[in-house]
C-alpha cells in the first residue's frame, strides 16, 4: 500500500479509504446481526463489533490488494 489516493487535490492514504469503507459495511453488518437477534448469542457486544471491523477491514485490504495488482 504504497501512495495516496487522490480526492479532489486531497491526498488521502489508502489505509483511511479503506476503514472507512470497513466501517460503513461493518456498520450494516451490525445492522443486519441486530435485525435477526444474533446479539442475544454474543458475550460482550462492543468486542464481537470490534473484531467485527477487524475482520472486515483485513478483507477489504485484501480484496484491495488483489484488485490493485
């Protein structure tokens, strides 16, 4: 991931963009999750949204790094 990512003259790290668009699908991830109750299975709701985002974000950095290749 070496570069920026060029919005409108502002040069943006590639990393940001990227959890950015994690957060957002996280986001309706969690969304989804709530929807159907699989929170009532979940221990510590903050640390399953957390590690929720890692692993989204890992995938969308890995989707990134294959799609930019």
């Amino acid at each position: 991931m070496i570069g920026e990512i060029d919005v409108y003259g502002l040069f943006l790290p590639p990393l940001l963009v990227l959890a950015v668009v994690a957060w957002a699908v996280s986001a309706l991830l969690r969304r989804g999750l709530r929807a159907v109750g699989a929170y009532g299975w979940v221990w510590h709701p903050p640390l399953f949204d957390f590690a929720l985002y890692v692993l989204v974000l890992s995938g969308v950095a890995g989707l990134w790094s294959v799609w930019t290749a």
